[in-house]
C-alpha cells in the first residue's frame, strides 16, 4: 500500500488558535545512529499554521513576514495512505484524561483523551515540533514527541512515545498514533480497516 506524494497544501478549516505557547525542545536526538530533521523556531511556526490549513499568503500577516519568507521557511508537505487500526490498550486515553491539562498547555487546545492508530507500509522517521517530558505525566522514563500533521485535512498531531534510554517507543515507527482536539474515528466516520491520507510536513528524504 506505499502511497506517498508530495501535496500543495489548500486550506481544510479556519482555525483562530493564537501562536503556539509551548517553547519547543531544540536538543538533537538520534535514532538508530541516523539524525532527525530540527527544525527552526521560525519552521516549526510556519508548518503549525500550515497544519491548520492556512495558506502562504494567511500565514505572512500572522508572522508579519513576506510570502516569500514564508516559502523559505515552509517544509515540503507529504501525503501519505494509512490503514486504521483497531483500538489500542488504552494508554494515551488514560494519559490524556488523567494530565488533560498538561496536554492542553502543550498542544494549545484541549484534546480529545485518545488517539487513532493508522499503520502505513514502512517507517516514518519522526520530528519534533514540541514535547511533553515523562516527569509532567508520571512516566519519568519516557517523553512523548508530538509531530504537527493532519488526516484527511482536518488538523492534528502525531504524537510518538520516546524511551530515554533507547530511543524507541509505541508501536514501531510504522503505526502513527494520531491526536486531535475531537473523536476523529466519530468525526471522520472510521472503522478498522478504513484507508486515510495522512499529511506530514518535511524533506522527502524523512519518509
């Protein structure tokens, strides 16, 4: 099922959230001796909005910058086809329910207690655009990554436990475990089984 192409993003939805309020970890990390992409603070701005579905030409008032730095400053936008996946076991309902508000400090919105497992046909090498630490959720022994993106246009972030020992975490970097600040298998209509387009945001190479 490989399907991933590059997209030029049309915006899906308004969305009026101011700009984001969680200051983003910059430190570099490796996975399996390869190196993640880092973006920029002036990125991990341009592709917040983009993931709310703003075009060039919204986002250069929001930042008072040109259109042209903001195409400068854009990542390449991916499309990719995944499968959802029957639920899993309850995990990051139990963490978003019970640390709601520390989910909320970092994503700038309340999110729906849960995400929608979707499995794709490789790994997807993760980036970071902010983080909520172990410690701020009683699990001193792991961060979770979360990665703007969106699914079938509507907003929402990736999100992706990671070991501080081992750099791993989830279910493999091949399901990609996606939050929202709604129900998406209500919202979208989605059973196991059903196929979605997964946009992420980043170099070709990243995927």
């Amino acid at each position: 099922m490989r399907s991933i192409r590059a997209a030029n993003l049309e915006p899906q939805q308004e969305n009026n959230h101011s700009a984001h309020p969680h200051e983003a970890h910059q430190a570099e990390v490796t996975i399996a001796g390869q190196p993640r992409v880092v973006l920029t603070p002036h990125e991990k701005q341009v592709v917040r909005l983009l993931a709310m579905g703003k075009t060039n030409k919204d986002i250069s008032p929001i930042l008072a910058i040109s259109t042209r730095t903001v195409e400068a400053h854009r990542s390449p936008v991916y499309v990719i086809k995944a499968t959802v996946k029957p639920p899993g076991n309850g995990d990051f309902p139990r963490r978003m329910t019970q640390f709601a508000e520390v989910f909320e400090r970092a994503a700038g919105e309340k999110l729906y207690p849960g995400t929608l497992n979707v499995k794709v046909d490789r790994p997807v090498r993760w980036k970071e655009d902010f983080r909520i630490k172990g410690v701020e959720i009683d699990e001193p022994g792991q961060d979770l990554i979360f990665e703007y993106c969106q699914i079938n246009g509507l907003k929402a972030y990736r999100i992706r436990p990671y070991n501080l020992t081992t750099g791993g975490g989830g279910w493999g970097d091949d399901t990609l475990e996606i939050a929202s600040e709604c129900c998406l298998k209500d919202r979208l209509g989605l059973d196991a089984g059903c196929v979605v387009e997964i946009t992420l945001f980043g170099d070709a190479a990243d995927f």
